[in-house]
C-alpha cells in the first residue's frame, strides 16, 4: 500500500467517524451534503479518492473546516509538526496539493499550504465556509479567487479575508504552480 492509498483510508475513516459519532445514515449525510450515498460509501471504505470540492461538501455538513476533517484524520499529536511530518494530500481531479502545516492543539486556527498546478482551478461549495473565517495569502505566483459573482485577482504577498459564505473558486490561470497560505479561524 501506498502513502496516497493510506491517506484515503484515514480520511474514509474520519468521515465514517464523523458521521457515526452524530448518529446520521450514509442517507443522512448524502442529503446534507448534496452528494450520493454510494460515493460516500466508497470514500469510508478506502475504494475512491475523495476531490476536494467532495471534501468541502462533506466538511461542511458536519460543521466543520476541510482542513479540521483533514487535520483529525492526518495529524498527530503535540506543539511541533516538523515539515517531513506535515500531512499532505493531492486533489486526484486536479493535482491541487495541501500541506496541514500547523500542530495539532486547542489553538483555534489551521494554517494550510496549497500548492495549484498552473491551468487548475478548484471550487468549493459554501457549506465549506460556514462556521469559521479563513484568510488566503498568495505565497508564489498569482491566484484567481471567484468568491460568488465576485472576483479577486491576487499576487505574490497579497492577502485576502474571505467575506460571508458563498461557492467559491480557485483559480490558476497562469502557466506556473501558485503556492498560497490558507489560515482557517475556526470554533474552539
């Protein structure tokens, strides 16, 4: 077995956890999270690599960050996450990479670094925004971010605070990778 195949089987884990530990049916989920019980079904046993707007559905419906689902399924525990241990995932849809880069503790924040492939974009559906605040700041490179019919155009060192939920993209669409922080306020 492979890293990529062990992450999918944490990440299936955690999210037969998740919904187990609310009492809630494959059914139950599938309709809050606007997603077939039958995909649900094969990402808890390991069968399907979940995409990220598939993360952010599911994360969403139980009321928390993708980055907190990711971070309980991922992280071990203490005060120092050293870089050859920071969990990371790669998109199977479209090469988008994420690094859980911060420790697992109480503190209420996430920092994510995410590396998007050039001519890539990723959505998100608001249900993925509901309950925290999230900061993004462009690393390297130049992101495309569509926050609902807005649209913001950031460079290197820019930093933007996202607004109120709403679907949202990310979008490279340069001919270069675009590495960019993701700080996620969430509930302690």
């Amino acid at each position: 077995m492979d890293d990529h195949d062990d992450i999918d089987k944490r990440i299936g884990a955690r999210i037969r956890i998740e919904r187990e530990s609310r009492g809630w049916s494959l059914a139950e989920l599938a309709r809050r999270a606007s997603v077939s019980r039958a995909m649900i079904h094969k990402v808890e046993h390991g069968q399907s690599s979940p995409t990220a707007n598939l993360l952010g559905k599911l994360s969403g419906a139980f009321g928390l960050s993708m980055s907190r689902l990711m971070a309980r399924a991922e992280l071990p525990h203490g005060r120092l996450l050293r870089k050859a241990d920071q969990p990371a995932w790669t998109d199977p849809e479209t090469g988008y990479e994420r690094r859980h880069v911060s420790p697992s503790s109480d503190m209420p924040l996430d920092l994510v670094n995410v590396v998007l492939p050039a001519q890539r974009h990723v959505s998100m559906p608001a249900s993925a925004y509901i309950f925290l605040r999230q900061l993004v700041w462009v690393l390297e490179g130049e992101l495309v971010f569509l926050e609902g019919t807005v649209r913001h155009e950031l460079r290197a060192g820019d930093c933007l605070e996202l607004g109120a939920p709403a679907d949202c993209e990310f979008r490279n669409e340069t001919t270069a990778p675009c590495r960019y922080a993701v700080v996620v306020l969430r509930n302690p």
